[in-house]
C-alpha cells in the first residue's frame, strides 16, 4: 500500500538546544550501552515509515501523522515542531 502524501514536519528554530535533542533522539533513536552491551531503540522515521531529510526537516506519510504528533505530544514536544507542508499528490 502507497501513502497518499506526506507531511513535513520542520524542528522550530527558536526551540532550546535540549528541546532539540530529545525530539532529535525520538526522530532517529539511540544507543545505550550497559555493561558494555549496545541495545538501538527505533525512532520514530523507522517506526513510522518516516524519511529524515535534513537534521531538523522530516517527512512523514500522511496517514501516520497523527501517531506521530500523538508520540511528539506525549513527551511534550509537539509545540516545538512545525508542519510546513501537506503533500496530497501521488509521490513515486
């Protein structure tokens, strides 16, 4: 199944730096060593079916949007993001 568009979600400017960061580490995910084993968590670009275009520009299809803002609102990040673009046309 093809989404039907996508949705550029931009990271706002004027967000402090640690703001930055968390949304940055819930986009793409991390690495956590413990006893000095490496365990990755999945961020939301892979999760979602996402495409990271620059370090602070994202797209997202625009049927898995609301997930998306739902994750971003729980760990409440969503005031530091800004959707700039809604694309309806069929993208190949």
């Amino acid at each position: 199944m093809k989404p039907s568009g996508y949705v550029l979600l931009k990271v706002a400017q004027n967000a402090p730096r640690d703001v930055k960061i968390r949304i940055y580490k819930t986009m793409n995910g991390t690495v956590v060593t413990i006893k000095g084993k490496r365990y990755r968590s999945k961020g939301l670009v892979e999760l979602m079916d996402g495409i990271k275009i620059s370090g602070s520009l994202y797209a997202f299809p625009l049927e898995k949007m609301s997930k998306v803002m739902g994750e971003l609102s729980e760990r409440g990040l969503d005031t530091f993001v800004e959707i700039i673009n809604m694309c309806t046309c069929e993208c190949d």
